[in-house]
C-alpha cells in the first residue's frame, strides 16, 4: 500500500521587526556625543560638588554620599551602555536619556534641600539642556519629569526645606553654571561654523548640480524635462493613451546634397538648421520627440495640453512659420556657396496614442507610437518640396483659420481605406483680397512681405529699394 504523503503546513511570513515610531522624535536635535557627554557631566558634577558641600556643613545625613557617587558614575557609566543603541536609534536613545536626567535632577535637589541659589542655577542649566530636544511639547515633558523626579524623591524621603546655602555651596553652583553656559557657548559656536561650512558646499553643489542639469535638459525636450525636474512626473516605465497632433519634416534631397559635401559644411548646415527650427518648435511649444538626421518629429498635447482644437492649430501654424523661416535660410546657404535649393516638406495628423516612457529601466525614451503617428510620417513623405500635407482630421479642427486645398487620397500603412489629405496653403487672414503676406521666390530673386510687420517709418526705405530693383531690372540687357 502506498503511504500518503503527509501534507506540510505552510509556514506564515516572517513579520518585519517593528520600527519604533519616529513622530516623537522628528525634531529631536541629536548633538554630537562628546557635547552631550560634557554637559551632562558637568550637571552631575555640579550636583555632586553641591551635595558634598551640604554635607560638609552637616545640614543633611552622611546617607546621602550614595547619591554624590551616584552623581560622579553615572555620565561615564550610561555613555558606553548606551553606545550600542546609539548607533540604530540616535534620536530615541538621546530623548529617553534627557528624561532620565530631567527625573534624576529632579530627586537629587529635593534630596538635597533644594536650597535656592544652587536650584536656581542648576535649573538653568537643565533648562539650558533640554531646550535642544525641539518641539515644546517635549520641552514640556522634560519639566513634568522634573517635576516628577522631586515629588518621587519627597515621597521617599522628606527633607527639610533649606532656607540658607554656605557660601562656598553657592560659588560651586556658580562655577558648574559657568562652565556648563561656555561649554554650550562653544559647541553652538562650533555647530555655527559647520552649518555655514556644511551651507557653502552645498551651495557648491547646487550649483554643480544644476550646471549639470541644464546639460542633460539639451538631451530632452524642455517640457519633458521640466516636468520630471519639477516632480511632476516620475522616471519609470509607464505609458497612457491622449489626443496628440503629430509632425514630421524632413530636407528634401538631403541625401544628394550631403554626397557633395565636405563633412564640416554638413554639419555647421543641420546643426543650423535643426537650431533655427528648434526655436520655431518652442515658441509654438511644441515637445520635440527626436532628430533622425535632417528628419525632426514633434507632437503637441503632451506634457500639457490647451485643447484639440489649440494643439491642432499650433501645430500647423508652426509648419508655416518653418516654410517662411526656410527662404531665409536658403538665401543664407546661397551666400554660402551652397548652389542647389534646399525645401522641406512636411506632414501632420491627429489622433489616439500612447505616450510615455519605453524601453528598459536603465535606458528610456520618452516617445509616442500609434498608427496616427505612422500616418503623419506616410503624409511627410507624400508631400511635395515645400509642401505641408494635414489628414482629413487635423483639416477639420483648422478649416476656419487656415486655408487648405483637398488634394486626393494617399495609401497607408494600417488603413485599411485610402486615406484623404489636404494641403496648406496659409491664413486666411494673410489672402484674399485683403491679404498682407505677399512672397515670391524665384531664381536669384526672392522677395517677403508681411505688411502687419512693417513700421511707418521703413515705408520709405522698403519704397526706395523697390525702386532700385525695378531701375535695375529696367536695366538688364535681354
């Protein structure tokens, strides 16, 4: 017959030792050990010298020396005994101790007395000590274990009341008083020196750290980053779905034009470039995803959002300001040497996608993906030199500031039907037969008038140099 198996009970879980509550003990000032060795010491001391003098006077019993050695062992004695506790709970061993002494004074002025002057000065001193435990309540607590101490000790023993204390009583007292207020002076001083020492390198170090942190900040788009400086966001892999508008550029050509040129002219031209459309990206306060080579891919709606209709109008207006700034540039790189024309072509969508952070736990990229975001790259490279295809989506939320032209269907990737685009044309604002934006750009000729931009006062000069070139054009031998 086989034997069943005999069925283990399963052991419960180890409880964690419990950790002491820390509340009490939050604003308990832990001074260091040697300072808190001597001012104790120094209160025993004190007690002690007073007690032997009470006794050389014969005003209380010979019974009480048990207390003066008492007095001279304890400080040394509870130092090293509690050394090993010091070490896991400072602030806790440091408190318990201080009511230890609060209770001990406390009995040994009755035991002795408590003739004024020496009580006085010796109060002081133990007020003196247990100011540093921090919160009044404790402060509080301390003087009730005074109190305690004395009532505990009178019940004990009643001693007579002492009306008058011997002089030399009452030099000691001051003596022990003396000293306990220098020796508190100089460790606050000393305390003084380390905490503006301990202030200036940290100051040193904020400032390192911050020289460091708008270092790293040029690796991550400035909202991103800003929002994980501030706390608003917490590094860790998580992501979650939003409405995003999403962008994409690229040079067109770019691949031709870098075979041609050295690699120190191509790097000052899309270091130049990526920069001035940088700014352009800010002030519309797009996030910046990524740089792919000439290739830029920014999203609006995350970290912060104004709204579809906001993000979506922000977007496009970025895109058009880029087309503007690019005749810039292209005359810049002409002056340069830089021969063959330079156009981007752009491509923005709207819609669902999940952002956050991908990757691994030690390496992680603050990126979006989604179908919406491959459809925005399909219109990027659909669009012609100079051209900004939008879909059918992002057209919608901007039709009313913004004209746009339909101009067929294209075939994506992940839809399943043809999807339609539209093309950018301008502001509304800017055409017709009001419109204030005029450009022309031809072969060794460009011209860019926006006449919101135009002060009264270059009215003259912008007259006078369009005359010239009408005088020159005139000119020309056919």
């Amino acid at each position: 017959m086989s034997k069943r198996p005999v069925a283990q009970k399963k052991k419960k879980p180890a409880k964690p030792p419990a950790t002491p509550d820390l509340d009490l003990y939050d604003d308990f000032t832990v001074l260091p050990i040697s300072a808190e060795f001597n001012s104790r010491s120094l209160i025993y001391l004190t007690l002690a010298g007073t007690l032997v003098s009470i006794l050389y006077t014969g005003q209380i019993s010979n019974l009480f020396t048990i207390i003066v050695a008492f007095c001279l062992l304890y400080p040394t004695l509870i130092r090293f005994l509690s050394m090993p506790l010091r070490q896991r709970y400072p602030k806790q061993v440091g408190y318990t101790l201080m009511l230890f002494d609060a209770f001990f004074i406390g009995a040994i002025l009755v035991a002795m007395g408590s003739p004024l002057v020496p009580t006085l000065l010796l109060i002081i001193m133990a007020n003196a000590s247990f100011i540093c435990v921090g919160r009044t309540s404790s402060y509080i607590l301390c003087l009730l274990f005074l109190v305690l101490g004395g009532g505990v000790m009178y019940a004990i023993e009643p001693v007579a009341y002492l009306t008058e204390s011997s002089t030399i009583t009452n030099v000691i007292a001051a003596i022990g008083a003396g000293l306990h207020v220098a020796t508190n002076a100089y460790y606050t001083a000393q305390q003084a020196r380390y905490l503006k020492t301990t202030r200036q390198e940290l100051h040193t170090q904020s400032q390192k750290y911050r020289a460091l942190s708008q270092k790293l900040s040029k690796y991550l788009s400035p909202q991103v980053w800003e929002t994980i400086f501030r706390g608003k966001r917490d590094v860790k892999l998580e992501t979650q779905r939003k409405r995003l508008v999403i962008f994409f550029s690229d040079i067109k050509g770019f691949s031709e034009i870098s075979e041609m040129m050295e690699a120190e002219a191509l790097t000052e031209l899309i270091n130049t470039y990526l920069t001035e459309m940088s700014r352009v990206v800010m002030k519309y306060g797009g996030t910046i995803d990524k740089f792919i080579g000439d290739a830029i891919m920014v999203f609006f709606g995350d970290p912060e959002s104004k709204g579809a209709r906001q993000d979506t109008l922000a977007c496009v207006s970025m895109a058009i300001e880029m087309r503007k700034l690019m005749r810039v540039l292209r005359q810049r790189w002409r002056a340069q040497g830089i021969q063959q024309p330079l156009e981007i072509r752009m491509g923005i969508n709207s819609g669902y996608c999940t952002v956050g952070n991908f990757g691994a736990e030690t390496r992680m990229d603050y990126t979006i993906l989604g179908k919406e975001v491959n459809l925005a790259s399909r219109l990027e490279s659909s669009a012609e030199p100079g051209e900004i295809l939008v879909s059918y989506d992002t057209y919608a939320q901007i039709k009313d500031k913004i004209l746009c032209r339909e101009k067929g269907h294209i075939k994506a990737k992940g839809f399943s039907r043809p999807v339609p685009i539209y093309q950018v044309v301008d502001f509304r604002r800017d055409l017709g037969a009001k419109h204030s934006f005029t450009e022309l750009e031809l072969e060794g000729f460009t011209l860019s008038l926006d006449m919101e931009k135009v002060r009264n006062y270059d009215r003259d000069r912008i007259l006078s140099a369009i005359e010239k070139v009408k005088t020159s054009l005139n000119n020309k031998t056919p």
